[in-house]
C-alpha cells in the first residue's frame, strides 16, 4: 500500500457474483467476517459502476450518495461511510486526505432485490475510494476491504470462479485479514454462463440479507446443520471445478442453495424470499434437466432464480425461463472479470 502525492476522483466497474456454495451467517464483531466459507461465479452482464470524488467542499454536510439516479437512504449512506472511514484511516495518518466524498453508484440491474448489489457495489466502491485516495492496495487487502462493506463484496473483486474464507477468528476476535476471497482456475470458466431469471419485476425485498442471516442464525433450529454443511459442500465444489465435472458442480449448487432457503424458512417467524413464479421457474428447471438441458437453479436473498448452465444450453434454458409467469425479465451471463478502475482524473 502506497499513498499517491493527491487525491483523485476516480471511477470503477465491478460485476456482481452469484454464490454457488453459500454463506448465509455472519460471525459477532465489527469486522463483518462470514459464518463459513463461499464459493461463487462473479458475472459480467449484472455491473455497477461507481465514481468517487473525495472534496473539501463537503467538509460541512459529509459524505454524499446518490444511486440508481437518487439520493440515497440514510441506511445506505452509513453503510457507505463506515467504508470511506476505513479508506480515509488508511492515509490520515500522513495527512493525505481527510475529505468528505461525493459517490456516485449506479447499478445496471435491479438494486436490493436478491441479486447480489451490495457484491459489486461495495466492490466498485472500494476499488474507486481507494485509487481516489491514492493508495495501491494487493487484490487480497481490496477484497478484505471491500468485506467490511459487504460479505459477498470480497468475491466480486476478483473474475470468474472465486473462493471466500472465512477466517479463523471467533466473534471478530484478530484483526480479520485471514477472511479474504482469491480466485480459484478450472476448465469449466469458459463453458459455463448463468441465466437469471427475475422474478416480479426487481422489486426491493422485504428482509435484507444482515438482518435476515442474524435473524436465522438466531432462531432457525436448522442453522447449525446449515453451518456445518457448508464445508462439506466447499470441498465437493471446489473438486468439482478442479476435474471439470459441471454435473457435479450443478447438483452441489442446487442442493446448497435449496439447504440455506431451508435454514431461513426454519426461521421464526420465518424467512421466505420465494414468489409462487420462484417455485415454477424451479419446476422448470428440472424439466430442462429431465429433458438433457445442463440447468441447475440457485437463489440468494430474493425470488430470483438463477441457473447454472452451459454456452450451448443457455439460450434454450433463457426460453424456457421466458415463458414461466411471473418471470419478468430474463439475462444470460458468461464469467465476469475483476473490479477495476476505469478512469482517473485529478480532483480540482
């Protein structure tokens, strides 16, 4: 890490990534550290792209964040802040920065709606801040970085297959820094594309995940056996992408994401993200699969279903997906690249 003689106002990409092998858990503390480890595809058709510009002009109204085109909530603002705070720590002490920022994020996808925003906003987030502020910071220190902002964040700054650990510290004992995601390589890369399937139109989702993991983990009799599959389930994964088997791959993906919707439902009062379009878009996919399509469905913190498929299956699993009512919008995905910066421009 190494601070630059001025600040910039900078601009970064970042794509989101869906989760093949699930966390869905958090451990006590501020550091934000998962519950178990994570294993996802990061996507290069859901990006969000965000500017930041650090100006002492703010220094009487803070920190400002206007996404999708708006003012953004005082919810969404702090959690923005407490990311800038830790940019803004890491060269106080030379006395390089010390500004308010103006942010400015916008996501090409619906925004909080089970589609993974936070991933690639608080990477794109942490990627601009940090160029912004002048730092050089290794892919591993970004990712642990942008964790403090979002679990699933720490994924989406690197491309294609990525593996997050979750660390060894208990209840945000340390210092977190062995909590951090790194890429993983297979020979699956290029063949697989993801087709994701919205469900009623984008809209925002009633429980967001924080509140949801805690209140899961809290209450829901199966979380324990929840968190103790999770590294079985990481350990087949990973085989998996190592030996090309997308079959296996395909069926850990569907099983896991099906276990963590049980520990949520389990909850109590319970957790439900599904609309009645999620359990048909579901039905379809395994009549793709009984049909010989390569199509395993997974869904995180909404009613979205996305399938796991193959370059040459997808546009048919796309169809398919098309025609299941209450489906409203349907993309297909091939692996994405890291966050990166995409322009530099010193701040006036």
């Amino acid at each position: 890490m190494s601070p630059s003689p001025r600040p910039r106002a900078c601009t970064a990409i970042a794509g989101t990534n869906i989760a093949l092998v699930k966390y869905w858990g958090k451990r006590k503390g501020p550091l934000n550290l998962p519950a178990a480890g994570s294993l996802s595809l990061t996507l290069d058709a859901l990006v969000t792209t965000t500017e930041v510009r650090f100006d002492p002009a703010l220094a009487g109204s803070g920190d400002v964040l206007v996404l999708d085109g708006a003012p953004a909530r005082p919810d969404q603002l702090a959690r923005v802040t407490a990311l800038l705070d830790l940019v803004r720590d890491l060269v106080r002490a030379e006395a390089r920065l010390a500004a308010p920022a103006r942010v400015v994020s916008k996501n090409e996808f619906p925004t909080a709606s089970g589609l993974a925003s936070s991933a690639s906003g608080f990477a794109a987030l942490a990627a601009a801040a940090t160029a912004a502020a002048g730092l050089t910071l290794s892919p591993r220190a970004l990712s642990i970085l942008a964790r403090r902002g979002s679990g699933s964040a720490a994924r989406s700054v690197f491309g294609g297959f990525v593996r997050m650990h979750a660390g060894r510290a208990e209840d945000g004992n340390g210092d977190g820094t062995d909590a951090f995601a790194e890429p993983i390589t297979s020979p699956l890369l290029d063949r697989v594309r993801m087709v994701i399937a919205i469900v009623g139109g984008g809209a925002p989702k009633a429980h967001g995940s924080r509140d949801a993991m805690a209140h899961t983990a809290a209450t829901s009799p199966l979380y324990a056996a929840w968190i103790e599959l999770v590294p079985r389930d990481l350990a087949a994964a990973e085989a998996a992408l190592a030996a090309g088997d997308l079959e296996q791959l395909g069926a850990l993906t569907e099983a896991n994401a099906l276990a963590m919707h049980a520990s949520a439902m389990a909850s109590r009062p319970a957790v439900i993200y599904w609309q009645p379009a999620t359990l048909a878009a579901l039905a379809e996919v395994r009549a793709l699969r009984a049909a010989g399509r390569a199509a395993w469905a997974t869904m995180d913190a909404g009613p979205h279903v996305k399938v796991l498929s193959t370059a040459s299956d997808a546009p048919a699993v796309a169809a398919a997906m098309r025609s299941v009512p209450g489906v409203t919008e349907v993309a297909i995905a091939a692996a994405g690249g890291p966050a990166q910066v995409i322009s530099r421009g010193d701040a006036p």
